[in-house]
C-alpha cells in the first residue's frame, strides 16, 4: 500500500505500466527519437480544422493506443487524470468528455504529467481504482498562441528560448501486469514545492525552473538516502540544451554531482541542428512523450533498471506576466523501475 517515506516521497508497492504511448507532430519525427514514437502525425494540424482539436487528436490517440498495448477496453479504465497548458485545461477535459469515464483535471505546467502520475499510483496502489490513466498533451501552435507572441508579429527568438513539443502521452496503471519480462514498476513519487527565486525572463524558463528541478531532486535523494548513482538514468522534463549546465551547477550546490547519468527530455527529442528548435523541446507533451515513447521502451528492453524522471514546469500565466510578476515553478519526479 501507497505510504509516505521522508518529508515529500511517496512509495508504491505494485504499480504497473500495463500500457503506455506517445503520438506527436511532424518536427518531433523528424528527430533522434522518432523510431520510439507510436505515431508520427504527417502535418501539424493532425486532421483538424484549428489547432487545438489537433492538440486533443494527440491525446485521444495516445490513450487508444495505450489501452490496445494493455489488452484494455475504454471500460476497464477507472479514472483518467490529466492535464495540459490551455485555459482551463480544455484539451484534457474535452477529451475525457469523449471518453465518459470518471476525471481528475491536474495543472503543474511542463509537470503536468509528473503530478499525473502521482495522483494515479495512489489510487492504484490504494485499490481504489485498479486500472488509471494518466496523460497529458500540448501543441507548438496552441503555446504560441496563448503564452508568446503570435507569428504574425515576426518576433525573433533568442536561443534560450523553448520550443514547445506537439504530441501527446498516456500510461495505463494496474496493480497488476501482464507477467513476463520488460515489465516496469512504479515504485517513487516525489512531490515538489513551489519555488520562485525571482525570475522574470519567460524566454529563458529553463533557468528559472533548474533551482525547482535541484530542490526536488535532492528532496528525493534525501528522502531515500539515495545518490545519483543508485540510477541508470537521471532525467529532467525540458530545461533544454542551456538549461542543463545550470541544473549542474545548482544541484552541486546541495553536494551532488549528476555525472554522466543525466539527460534531459527536451534535448532528447530534437537534434541541435534541426530548424528553430532554439533550447530544445518544452510543454508538458516534451516529458510525456520522451517517458513513454523512449524511455519505458529502454526499460522494457533491458537497457536501463532503473529511471528518475524530474517533470519541470513553470507556473506563470500570460497575465502574470503582463504584470511583472516572477515565474513560479515546480519539478515533480517518479521513478521507473523495470522488473523480471
């Protein structure tokens, strides 16, 4: 049974992946990664005549996928929580309005998928619901269009800049798997807090989120009585290729040193060299789609034993913004383990 261990962990005795996908746009394709995609959407807009229904078919084919890789009918599903970067986080909702199953909407930003995670082990590992789906989804256009400036303005992108990932994933939770090897376990959540060390600049959010990712991390380490070479693999939700350093330097500042175990998902999914992708992958699809289209695929394979994925996000608004506000930001984290 789910049960409390240190000041922000949460343990987990039998938590399955029973079934995980991750569907996204054409630019994610195009990257390292695109082997490890369950689909790959031949244009931006997915079929739909606006932007965000085309961010809702990610989503919707994420979770078809999942419950077909799990043996599962939309029935069998006791709980969906999600959430994503819209106004009320109308991608998430209005795709539950189509599943007809009960739902939880959760909000952390980029660790959007992180918190979903949490929230749908313990209801599982409770035995309150013994199927949950957790996922999450965000569109490079629906993100330009709510949180930067519109295209038609010309604005010029610095390179700390992000590049919101468009795709979509979800993971199935069970107390129970199928059996046999390649199966992975979700044995660790730790929450994050809040914290906002005065950042204002909402082109270079990887530095303002390092110190929330740092916090967390240490949090968990610490709860545990862990070091980073407990893990195969340390990775962080989309600080990006410039936010990466930054995270070195301030998890050192808590005596930890990161070594070559540490990547990140948003300088996972594209390449350095492909067209405007600035920093590298942000919004909250970047972690959802590198877990559980790369990674959970490396678990299963026998690549990797053990994962701590840290989802970043930032908790600002474009009204926030607008009035000076500092950039809140938060880091979630769970940890991914493969068992024979």
């Amino acid at each position: 049974m789910a049960r409390s261990v240190g000041s922000q962990t949460w343990q987990f005795d039998r938590v399955f992946l029973a079934g995980e996908a991750a569907a996204v746009g054409p630019k994610e394709g195009e990257g390292p990664l695109r082997d490890d995609f369950d689909g790959i959407f031949p244009t931006p807009h997915a079929g739909q005549p606006n932007w965000e229904k085309a961010e809702q078919t990610f989503l919707q084919y994420a979770f078809d996928q999942a419950l077909e890789k799990a043996g599962k009918r939309k029935k069998d599903v006791g709980l969906f929580v999600a959430g994503d970067l819209m106004n009320q986080i109308t991608t998430s909702t209005f795709v539950a309005r189509s599943l007809a199953i009960p739902y939880l909407g959760v909000f952390s930003a980029c660790a959007t998928i992180g918190e979903a995670l949490a929230v749908a082990a313990l209801a599982v590992d409770s035995e309150t619901e013994t199927l949950v789906a957790a996922g999450t989804a965000s569109h490079n256009a629906t993100a330009e269009r709510q949180y930067r400036y519109p295209t038609e303005y010309g604005a010029q992108k610095t390179d700390t800049a992000p590049c919101t990932v468009s795709g979509g994933g979800v993971a199935l939770l069970a107390r129970d798997s199928a059996g046999g090897p390649g199966r992975v376990r979700l044995t660790f959540a730790t929450l994050g807090k809040v914290i906002d060390l005065g950042a204002k600049d909402p082109t270079d959010m990887a530095a303002a989120m390092a110190p929330a990712a740092a916090d967390t991390l240490a949090a968990h380490f610490s709860d545990l009585n862990r070091r980073p070479s407990d893990y195969d693999l340390i990775v962080t939700g989309d600080l990006g290729f410039h936010g990466m350093p930054v995270l070195r330097e301030w998890f050192g500042r808590y005596g930890y040193d990161l070594g070559d175990r540490y990547a990140d998902c948003g300088a996972l999914i594209y390449s350095p060299t492909q067209p405007e992708v600035f920093n590298g992958g942000s919004g909250s699809a970047c972690c959802a789609v590198v877990t559980f289209g790369h990674l959970v695929r490396r678990l299963r394979r026998g690549e990797l034993r053990r994962v701590l994925v840290a989802a970043t996000g930032a908790l600002h608004s474009t009204v926030s913004a607008q009035q000076g506000e500092t950039i809140p930001t938060i880091c979630h984290a769970v940890v991914l383990e493969r068992e024979d």
